[in-house]
C-alpha cells in the first residue's frame, strides 16, 4: 500500500465529507422533495397525471356479484310455526367498467363529472344463468301497500281497488335478467301510472327491476363536484356536492351532509391512527364509515384494512351520532333493531332496509324470524385496503344486502294477515384488487420516499469506508516512517560501534 500523506488528508477530508454531506442532504431532504415534487405531482388530478388517466377510465378490473335469495315455502306464509325458507342462488358475475364523463374543471380546486358504470354478464365466472328463476316477494305489491299508510282513507280505497282481483300477489317468479337490468312489466305498476288522480304518487319507472335503467346510464348516479388536490392534497377524492348539492335531503343533521370519496379516489398519507375512512355510496344515498382493522398485503404491496363494523347501520341504538339516520319521528327513533338501515327514501318509496350480507353484524331478531341465514365475517365484511402513502386503493369488497318489508296492510288483500318481517331479497359484492402491472407501479410509488434513505445510507456507509481507509493508510504510514527511523537509528549505532573500533 502506497499512501502519500497528501493522499491521506485528501481522502479523508475531502472525499469523506463530500460524501458525508450528501448523504446528510439527501437523508434530511430526500423525503419532502419525492412527496411535494415527484409524487404529489402525480397524485393530483389534473390532465397531464397518470392518476387523471386511471380515474378517467379505471383499469382496475371490477366484478359486480349478485347472490339472489329464493324462497322455497311461501305457500306456508300466513302459518306462524313455520319460517319463510331462504336458499341463496348465484352468483351471478358481471364485469363492471367505470367512466368519468362531462368533465368541468372549477376554479375552486373541484372537478364536476358524471359516471357511466357498464356491466357485462361474465356466465364463466357465474354459478347459474340469466334465465333462472326466482321467487320472493312482490317488490311492486309491498311498495304500494307500505307507500299507501299515511293516505287518505279515499286513496287507500283507490289503492285496495287496484291491488284486488290478484293483480298484487304476494309472491312473483322472475328470471334473474328480469330481476337485474332488463326489468318486467307489473300490472299494478301500470295501473298506478296511469292513473289520473293527482294525489297519487307516480313511480318515475314504467316497469321493475333492481338495476333498470342503469346499465351504461351517465345520469343515474347522479352528478358529483369532487376536490382534485390541487390547492390541498388532502382534499383529494373527497366530494363537495352530489347533484349540485352538498346535503342529501333526505335525512337529519350530519347525515345528511354529502361526505366521503366515491370510493376510488383517496388522499394519501394515511396511518393508523388516523380518523376513519368515509366514502359516499349513491346506492344508499349516504356516507358509510369505516375503521381501521388491520394491516394486509396484497399483491406485495403493505396497506391498511378498513371495514364496516356493527356502527354502520346502528340507528343510534349503541352510537348515538347514528341515530340521525333514523327515517321516522325524532322522538320515535331507533325504530329499527341494530344492524339495518332504512333506505325507502333512497329507493323511490319502496320499503327497502340494507344490511350487510346475511344480516351479518345485525340483531339475531332479524336472523332468528327466518331461515337460511349464515353470516361469516370473511364472505360478508364489508372492507378497503388503501396503500398508506399514496392512498391507491389495493382492495375493495363493498357487501351490502337489500330487504323488503313484508306487513300487512288492510288496503292490500294479498298481504293482509301475513307476518310482518324483514325479507331478505339479494345481497351483492363489488370486487376490485389491483392487476399485477399495477401492483408494481403501487410498490414503487410507495418505495419512492425510501429510495432516497436507501441511497444516503449508502453514502454515509462510503464515507465510513473512506475513513476507514484513510486511516489505515495513517497507521501504515506511521508504523512505516517508525519502522524507517528505527531502523535509521540501529544503523547509526552500528556505525558509531565500527567508528569506535
């Protein structure tokens, strides 16, 4: 080894600070310039990101999956020893696409869009077809009798004379394409439209089916003004207005405050301890909560998992800030067991209630009433993993169950004695995971803060290395000077001894 002395302080001054600066530089800097500046950038909506492009049109492959319940003893219905029998039947899978349309760009940091959602039946990944059968109860039958309680007595003879002569029965048989988006024709449905009383309340369909007129529909969903990110990121994905409005009207105090992201958009820098996660579901017309669970990796890439817990569809019974919620009389409410929400006024009147799947996380009463119930937390959780840093969605599984109210009514003579109960119609799953390619676009994006840290590290390691360096060759370059001035000395000694002799 051959170290000059200039050599030595060269690489121990200057290479090892240099190296030690930068490594300082980067370590203390690195992570605010790739978030303000290379991945907020990105984060944003606006037209020249990346993310603009995916929420434009989401290449996330989405599946919409439908289980119908089928009820195999209605003929049993008005003896009270025995339970209406529920068989579950499906799924049936369908693709589903998402595209943002008249787009309008605000000069407040919003953005306002309409959304297509297009579904395609997928029969390889379906347990069933189109065509099977389905009975239940008569959607139609206990819509107009549960509409018909608060008419006048005149109405309510109106109404009982349209539902007689069988053209309410209790129960309907219809294929699960009728049932879906295609829709069928009722003869009371028409009757009622077309009758010219200006009292009575017009259904804005001409005939039925839990999906009508949805399928490739711009308007259906409603318009949405939602926060871009631009003047604060935090604000990304959160909506401002639904239908140019930023309440609902249809329910009490903060419940009926527009809220939430439409669930595929979210700010980023996410933790565990942060508030819980609020997206806006316009099946509903409301905001759902939900709460951190646990951590979860999916296609490699850590996050977070939110779920909806038993506070979702509580009705203020064990969370009072739910009880807003409630449709009926303030001082009557809770007027529901835990566990269901009352959507009437989200779905045109009809007397539907939502739960999750299975009555999953309800009151056992709702469970106990019928049978072919089988709640399971992993096959009707309601949950979304969100990647922390970036709040790209890794994992979306929205479960939710839609039931009818069967009661009698004096004005319907097919419901008349019937026992009132809630009956479950079908439950569904929106489905959602990131691709492989995305996967590794998520990692990366998520690894980007570290990168710089990785890089410093490596940096301050050199410069270690260099001082290790420098000082070995000091210490060889002492011992080899000590070595040399020995070594001078044993030969002047030697001299000395020669001269002297």
């Amino acid at each position: 080894m051959a170290c000059s002395i200039v050599a030595e302080k060269f690489a121990l001054v200057i290479s090892t600070a240099i190296t030690l600066i930068v490594a300082l530089v980067i370590g203390l800097t690195w992570r605010t310039i790739s978030i303000n500046y290379m991945l907020t950038p990105q984060l944003v909506l606006q037209n020249n990101t990346q993310n603009y492009d995916y929420w434009k049109e989401s290449p996330v492959p989405i599946y919409l999956e439908v289980y119908f319940f089928n009820w195999t003893n209605h003929e049993d219905v008005h003896n009270r020893s025995i339970k209406p029998h529920f068989t579950e039947m499906g799924p049936y899978v369908f693709s589903e696409k998402h595209i943002r349309t008249n787009i309008v760009w605000n000069d407040n940091g919003t953005v306002t869009f309409n959304q297509i959602r297009i579904w395609h039946f997928d029969e390889t990944q379906s347990n069933g077809s189109l065509t099977d059968e389905v009975t239940n109860l008569n959607v139609i039958a206990a819509t107009v009798g549960y509409s018909a309680r608060y008419f006048n007595n005149a109405l309510k003879f109106l109404i009982r004379t349209m539902m007689g002569s069988g053209r309410a029965p209790l129960v309907v048989t219809k294929t699960v394409k009728e049932l879906l988006f295609d829709g069928y024709e009722d003869p009371l449905l028409t009757l009622v439209r077309a009758n010219g009383n200006p009292d009575l309340p017009k259904p804005p369909f001409d005939k039925f089916g839990w999906f009508v007129d949805r399928n490739e529909s711009e308007t259906y969903d409603g318009n949405f003004t939602m926060f871009t990110g631009v003047d604060q990121i935090e604000n990304l994905g959160v909506l401002e207005l639904w239908n140019d409005q930023n309440t609902t009207g249809l329910y009490r105090d903060e419940c009926d405050e527009v809220s939430g992201t439409t669930g595929e958009l979210w700010p980023p820098n996410w933790n565990r301890n942060k508030l819980p996660i609020t997206l806006f579901a316009t099946d509903v017309c409301r905001s759902i909560t939900l709460n951190y669970e646990s951590d979860i990796t999916v296609r490699g890439v850590p996050g977070f998992k939110w779920i909806g817990d038993e506070s979702v569809f509580d009705n203020g019974i064990k969370y009072p800030s739910m009880a807003c919620y409630c449709s009926a009389a303030k001082e009557s409410c809770p007027d529901l067991l835990t566990g269901l929400f009352n959507a009437s006024s989200c779905k045109f009147g009809a007397p539907a209630f939502v739960s999750f799947p299975h009555f999953y996380l309800a009151h056992e009463n709702y469970r106990d009433e019928i049978e072919g119930m089988h709640p399971n937390k992993d096959r009707h959780e309601f949950s979304i993993a969100l990647e922390p840093r970036t709040g790209i969605p890794l994992q979306i599984q929205a479960r939710l169950q839609i039931n009818l109210m069967m009661k009698s009514y004096p004005w319907a003579p097919d419901l008349v004695g019937v026992p009132n109960l809630m009956m479950p119609m079908f439950w569904f799953q929106q489905v959602a995971e990131l691709s492989p390619e995305l996967a590794s676009d998520a990692r990366l994006a998520a690894m980007l803060p570290d990168i710089g840290l990785w890089i410093a590290y490596g940096l301050a390691g050199l410069g270690g290395v260099l001082i290790l360096v420098s000082i070995l060759c000091f210490v060889y370059r002492w011992r080899r000077r000590s070595d040399d001035y020995d070594d001078e000395i044993l030969d002047g000694n030697v001299n000395q001894t020669l001269t002297d002799n």
